[in-house]
C-alpha cells in the first residue's frame, strides 16, 4: 500500500510539473511582465487525474486546472483566499471581454490574459472587490435563470401532456 501510495504522488507531481511548464511557456509575460511565482497548492483535490498549480500575480492567485482533456483557469484576490471564480466569467463580469469559452486551451488564454490582466488587478483590488463581486454574482444569477429556463423548455417539449404551456410539475 505504501508503495502505491508512493507511485500515486510521483505521477501527480509529474502531471503538475509538465502543467507548470506550459505555463511557463505559454504565459511567460506572467512571469517577466508582472513577476508571477508559482506558490505551493492549497487543499485542492487532486483527485480522479485532476492537476493544478498555483500562481502569484500581483494581488492576485492565478490556479491551473488540468484534467483530463481539458483546461481552465481560475483567479481570486489575495485577500480573498477562498473565492475562486474562473478567469473568463470574472473578465465578463467586468466587461474586460464578450462570453469567453470556459476551457480554453493555455495558448489561447494567454491573449486575453496579457490584454487584460490589469483590469482584473484593479477589478479585484480590495477597494474594488466588493462592487466586482457583486457583478459575479450577478452574472451567475443570469447564467442560472437562462439555463434553468431552457431546461424547462426541453421537459415541457419533450413531455406528452394535454397543454404544452402548463409549467413542470403541474400548475394552479
């Protein structure tokens, strides 16, 4: 057990070490612009082939996510250790950029971030933070009606019932 233990922890660093060195590549101007270090990972799961790294950018923490085939970044301040937003819902919050596809690969990140990183430096500053926040939430609220919206057409249309009109679950 002990040895599989071993073995799991080797694999893992490897992913996150060919992870870091993407970014290295591909988002240099973190590093050589804004003086981005990578910093330890917090109690992220690192579960089911899930790899992460942790970067410093200023005042804010910039995470890699890697999974399987697929990529995406998040970003917090750093007086707000815990609130973790994807980087592209944060940029559209703030009207940095239109809708951005979420998993994006690095090398197509890197143009928007260069772009507008410091937006998102003065967005999430702590005198900023809260009217920023506010506009996450409020996105995401919209997001969440828009989708529970079209969820609800697909069950009615896809539902044999006398009036296609009626909401889910019967009405008064």
């Amino acid at each position: 057990m002990l040895l599989l233990d071993w073995w799991a922890k080797r694999e893992l660093r490897l992913k996150e070490d060919k992870l870091k060195k993407c970014i290295d590549q591909d988002l240099s101007f973190l590093f050589s612009d804004w003086g981005a270090k990578f910093v330890p990972n917090d109690a992220y799961s690192s579960k089911f082939g899930v790899v992460h790294a942790t970067l410093e950018v200023g005042q804010l923490r910039l995470r890699a996510v890697s999974f399987r085939d697929g990529f995406y970044m998040e970003v917090t301040a750093a007086h707000a250790p815990n609130q973790w937003e994807e980087v592209s819902t944060v940029m559209q919050a703030i009207q940095a950029t239109p809708q951005v596809p979420t998993y994006l690969p690095i090398s197509k990140l890197a143009p928007l971030l260069r772009l507008h990183l410091g937006s998102l430096q003065t967005s999430l500053s702590e005198t900023n933070y809260p009217s920023t926040w506010r506009a996450i939430q409020s996105l995401k609220d919209l997001e969440r009606q828009e989708y529970a919206k079209q969820m609800e057409k697909r069950v009615r249309e896809s539902c044999i019932t006398p009036d296609r009109n009626m909401p889910v679950g019967g009405g008064n």
